[in-house]
C-alpha cells in the first residue's frame, strides 16, 4: 500500500478527505500534518485530532505545522464557510482530542515519513501550501522519496476567495508558487474547476448519514457547508472539495489530468493568487497534471462507498 500523508486544515471537507483517505484500501495512512487555513492553526489542529478519533485512527500522528504564509500577513480565514469551530459549529458531535500533537512540527513529520518509508510516499496537500514549500526547501534531498503531491488548489475560471483566486493558493501565493512552477515534485492539481462541477446534493448527504458510524456524524457536519452552498451558489449542491484530491491520491487517474504549465499571481493586486495554466501547444516550462474532467458520476458513488466504509 502506498504511504500516504494528508497536509490539512480542518475544515469540514478536510474531516471528509480523512475519513475516505482510511476508508481507502490503496493507501496506508502514515501521518497527519496541519496548517493554518480554514480556521487558525491550534483549531484545524485540533480538528485533525478529533477526526482521527472519530475514525477510529488515533494511531496516525498528527503534527502541527505553519501558523501563517510565508511572506505577507495572513489577513482572511474561512470561518464563514467552516464555522468559527472549522467544523461547521458541529464540532460537538465530534470525541475530545485526548491525544496532544507530536513533539516535532509538520516538515519534521513529514521528512521522517520520507526518510523511513520503504516505498515512494503520496503526499495529498489540501489546504494552504506553506508546509509543503517549507519542505522541499528544507529538504530537498527528500524530494525523490515524494511519488506524488496531490494538491486541492486553483482555479482556471473564476475563484471562490476573491474573483480570480481560489482559497487554497490565496492563503499563501508564494508558497503555492515555489510548489507548482518553482520546484519539480510530480505533481497533481485538483482545481475549483472540477470540483464545483462534483457537488453533492440532499439525496447524496441523507445516503451518507443512512451508512451510520463516522459518515453519519460529518454528513451533519457537511449540511452547515451545504448551507453555505446554497446562499454562495443560489443551488443544493456541496463540493466536497479535498475529498475528490485524496480519492486522486489513493486512486491515481480517478480523474482525467491534462499536463499543463502553471503560473501564480504573487502581486499584491486584485488578481493576488490567481492561477494561469498556459494551454499552447508550444508551451514550455515546468508541467503539473491539472485534472480537469472525470466521470462525476463514479466519483460521486465511490466517494459515498468508501464514506460508508465499503472498499
Ligand atoms: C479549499 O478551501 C478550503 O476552504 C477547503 O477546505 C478546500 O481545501 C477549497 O477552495
Ligand atoms: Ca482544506
């Protein structure tokens, strides 16, 4: 099974990416680190720790990562969308963390992961990509042992921060920049482009909660975002976003990838964190696998399967 690791800030699609990543027979995984993103870096910490209780995998350490980008100040959360708590002010259905988080931070985490683990390691990156830079420029003899980063990020058409920019890659421009065009990890990008298209509707939600045990409990969690959805969106239909990035992560070609150059607006302006694939034929530079499309109908069935605890 490949080794894999989750960067995450939970989050209420994170707590979902969770659960399918150990419902997920393909993958074994190996440590948790998180970030700031969603909520501040002790509450997604937190979150990651409550989770994992939740589904009953205590047994994955879980470290503590960046508190902040790693060049301007962190001046936005996504409180709105995940609740002051990150898990949709539900965070009461979930056990207390009794657990606290490991003695070393993310990038020690994740660099003892890479230096132990027998087999190249899937690193799935599904908030802000602070740790992630922070790695591969600590580490960079370690970057052959990454079989794969999968990340949730960007957006090709229109963004769900500012108008231009989706969250993920907006948290930290520069971070994301030095990961997608800077370095040369193989990589996947799983954008809002096809996420958005992946929602998930009422039927889909009372399905998941039918399943009982740890599905049950984060489909409650899910109908706050679902809320969300429908006064962002004028429609009943919820992306789950960093759940389709982990289904990529254990599955690989799950979703139909289209190797792309890939650029990050760094400038301080309106379009700050806006990411631009570059489609000529002729284009040159540094390709990242951009999933783009997928049979949506699959993905939705085997997301509800392996939530439910089915293989
Ligand atoms: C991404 O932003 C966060 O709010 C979600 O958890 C997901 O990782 C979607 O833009
Ligand atoms: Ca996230």
């Amino acid at each position: 099974r490949t080794p894999l690791v989750i960067d995450t800030d939970p989050g209420i699609d994170d707590a979902v990416a969770l659960l399918l990543a150990a419902n997920s027979p393909e993958v074994d995984l190996v440590a948790v680190t998180t970030v700031f993103g969603n909520v501040g870096p002790e509450v997604t910490t937190a979150n990651a720790l409550r989770v994992l209780r939740l589904i009953g995998r205590e047994d994955v350490p879980v470290a503590a990562g960046a508190d902040r980008p790693l060049v301007h100040a962190l001046v936005h959360r996504a409180e709105g969308w995940h609740g002051q708590d990150g898990l949709g002010g539900q965070s009461g259905l979930l056990p207390e963390a009794v657990r606290s988080p490991e003695p070393i931070r993310a990038v020690e985490q994740l660099a003892t992961v890479l230096r132990g683990a027998e087999l190249p390691v899937t690193i799935a990156a599904i908030g802000p990509l602070t740790n992630i830079a922070l790695l591969l420029g600590s580490y960079p003899e370690l970057k052959p042992r990454i079989g794969r980063l999968v990340v949730m990020g960007g957006a090709f058409s229109g963004g769900n921060t500012t108008a231009t920019s989706e969250f993920n890659i907006w948290s930290d421009p520069e971070a994301a920049r030095r990961v997608l065009v800077e370095e040369d990890v193989p990589t996947t990008l799983v954008p809002l482009d096809l996420t958005l298209r992946c929602a998930l509707d009422g039927p889909w939600l009372a399905s998941l909660a039918a399943g009982g045990g740890a599905g049950e409990t984060l489909a409650k969690v899910v109908e706050h975002y679902r809320n969300r959805y429908r006064e962002f969106y004028g429609e009943d239909g919820v992306a789950l976003h960093d759940a389709l990035a982990v289904l990529e992560a254990a599955r690989p070609g799950t979703l139909r990838t289209t190797p792309l150059p890939v650029d990050v607006l760094c400038d301080l302006g309106p379009a700050r964190g806006a990411t631009i694939a570059d489609r000529r034929l002729n284009a040159s530079g540094r390709r990242v696998d951009v999933a783009l499309d997928a049979d949506l109908d699959a993905v939705r069935a085997l997301v509800l399967d392996r939530l439910r605890g089915g293989a």
